[in-house]
C-alpha cells in the first residue's frame, strides 16, 4: 500500500489552527486548542483501523454492528511540546499506550540531542502514532522514529500541526512507510529554524515558559 502523507483542509482545523498561531492567543487556550486540533488529527490517522462484526441487542431488535478489531495502539510524544497533544489523543483512544521520547534541537546546529526514551514493553505489538506539534528541519521527527523502528512496532505514523516543507520533504525521504498527517503545511523555514510563519516555539506556548 501506497504511503499517505495528508494535509487537512477541513474547516474547523483551519479555523482552529488560525486562533492557535495568533501570538495573543493566551496560553491557556493555546492548550486547549493544541488538544482539540490533536483530536481532529487522530480522527482521520485512525481511519484504517481494522473492524470486526458483532451483534448488538438493542431495545427494538439485534443490530448488525461494527467494533474496532483488537488492534493495540500506542501515542509517543516528543517531548517536550508533543506533550500538549497527548490528552486530544487519549480523548478518542482512551486505552492506547503512552511512551515517551525526550528530544531538544540544540540551538546553534538544530540537531536532535536525545535524552529520553521509555516505550510500551509490548510495543512490537503495537500500532504506534508519534506526536509533536511542529516539524521544522525533520530532524526531531527522524530520529524519533529511527529510536522507534529499533523496538519493531506494528506500523509508525506522524502526526503534527505545522510542517515546514524542508522538514516534510526531509521525513518523507527518511521514513517512506510512515504516513504523515499535518494540520498545515507552511512557507518554509528562517535562519534560525524556525517555521514562517509557523506560530512560535510550540513547547513555550503550551506550557508559558516565555
Ligand atoms: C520543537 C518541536 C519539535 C522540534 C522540531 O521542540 O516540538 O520537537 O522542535 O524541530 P526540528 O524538526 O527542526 O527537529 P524543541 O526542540 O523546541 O524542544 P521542546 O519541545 O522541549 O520545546
Ligand atoms: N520548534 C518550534 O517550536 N517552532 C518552530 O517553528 C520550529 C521548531
């Protein structure tokens, strides 16, 4: 099967993604929004989830039904600002499991520096969606990834809000059988490696650190 690499046009993401990059946009709702959006994501990167057949009493008659298939999930945020998009994510999944990657980008070379990695045990069973809100020069999401692929889960996808289009091009080359899911996809990247126009550093705006 083909690899999906999806950009959401959907209204309310739109709509939702526009308050969120609005540097008035207080920390507290920035919060809530990064959920609500990370919901919206996960709704569609969960679009192909296998279903079985059952058989549901109603009061009025048995209904031929549909449940998800027994398929085992796990949410991996990058830390730290892949945080902010873990309860959206929960919201719809509530049993999935939550293991934790610790990358920052130094600031002179922009390169990941890892200094955390805790995953489910049984992740080789495991259907895994690795979240952080912002992939700038996609070197974060790779090596996040690369560290994943080395427990063997069943299948990996991305999901952010802001892709820039050097960081996209980046993932896709890196990982061609993940699926990628963006919110948007902006202009491009400054000097500094920041996403124009992006909406900030994502990790001090969920938590007010600036
Ligand atoms: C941000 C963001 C990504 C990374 C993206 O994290 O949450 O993890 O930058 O940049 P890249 O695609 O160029 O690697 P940051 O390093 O600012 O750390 P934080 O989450 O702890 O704030
Ligand atoms: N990390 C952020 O938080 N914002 C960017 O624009 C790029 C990397």
């Amino acid at each position: 099967m083909d690899r999906k690499v999806v950009i959401f046009d959907h209204p309310l993401i739109q709509h939702k993604l526009s308050i969120l990059r609005d540097l008035r946009t207080p920390t507290k709702d920035f919060r809530d929004l990064v959920n609500e959006i990370a919901m919206l994501i996960m709704f569609e990167a969960t679009r192909e989830l296998p279903l079985e057949d059952i058989k549901v009493e109603t009061p009025c008659g048995t209904a031929d039904c549909k449940q998800i298939a027994g398929r085992k999930l796990a949410f991996v945020p990058i830390l730290r600002a892949g945080l902010g998009l873990v309860d959206g994510c929960l919201k719809l999944v509530p049993n999935a499991r939550v293991g934790h990657i610790g990358l920052y980008r130094d600031e002179e070379t922009l390169q990941p520096v890892e200094y955390y990695c805790k995953l489910p045990k049984d992740i080789e069973e495991r259907d895994v969606f690795v979240v952080d809100p912002m992939l700038a020069t996609g070197g974060s999401a790779i090596d996040a990834i690369n560290q994943i692929k080395l427990r063997n889960p069943r299948s990996i996808k991305f999901l952010c809000l802001i892709a820039a289009p050097e960081g996209l091009e980046k993932l896709e080359e890196a990982h061609p059988d993940v699926d990628i899911f963006c919110a948007g996809l902006d202009d491009h990247l400054n000097e500094n490696g920041y996403i124009v126009p992006g909406l900030g550093d994502a990790g001090d705006r969920i938590f007010g650190t600036k």
